[in-house]
C-alpha cells in the first residue's frame, strides 16, 4: 500500500517550533502578574487577590481577570482590567470595570 504523506515531517516539526516560539514571546512580553496583583492591592488595601487569569489580548494590550474577596464577605467578586503596551514599551492600565 502506498499511502500518499500530507506534510513532510520537517514541515510539520518546524511549524510546531515556530509557533511555541511565538507563544513564548508573547508570554515574555505580557505585564508581570505579580507587579498586576501588587497595582491591584495598593489600589484595594483590604481587598484579598484568590485569582489571576490574563484574558485576551495580544503584543500590545492584556486583558487581566483579577478574582477577588472584600474583608468579611465570602462572595469571590471579579475585576476587569486592560493593560496597553506603550511607546516606553511599559504597561500600564487603560481601564478598569467592576463587576
């Protein structure tokens, strides 16, 4: 039986290393979390940070879901901010909504 190959395998091996490659410079160059989480709490002294997730986003804005719970209240509440990579190649905040 001769089966006929989509891809040649350095094709496919080579498209797998790129796009990891990709994937961590975007990683490298998203906002800190914890620098996110320390911006959060300074601006929220009593407020108690149980979740971090970044969101959408790309190369030059972040979409950060920050969980969080109010002094002597249970309920987990849900912060919404966006980071914007500016022409200092430093982020910083473009908005925030509470939720």
């Amino acid at each position: 039986m001769n089966r006929k190959q989509l891809l040649p395998p350095f094709i496919i091996v080579g498209f797998i290393i790129i796009t990891a490659l990709g994937l961590f410079y975007i990683w490298l160059n998203r906002p800190n979390d914890e620098n996110v989480k320390k911006e959060f709490l300074t601006k929220n002294p009593t407020f108690q940070v149980v979740g971090l997730e970044l969101g959408e986003g790309n190369s030059d804005f972040a979409t950060y879901h920050i969980n969080y719970k109010k002094p002597n209240d249970d309920t987990v509440y849900e912060y919404i901010t966006t980071y914007q990579k500016c022409d200092d190649n430093e982020w910083r905040i473009n908005c925030g909504i509470l939720k």
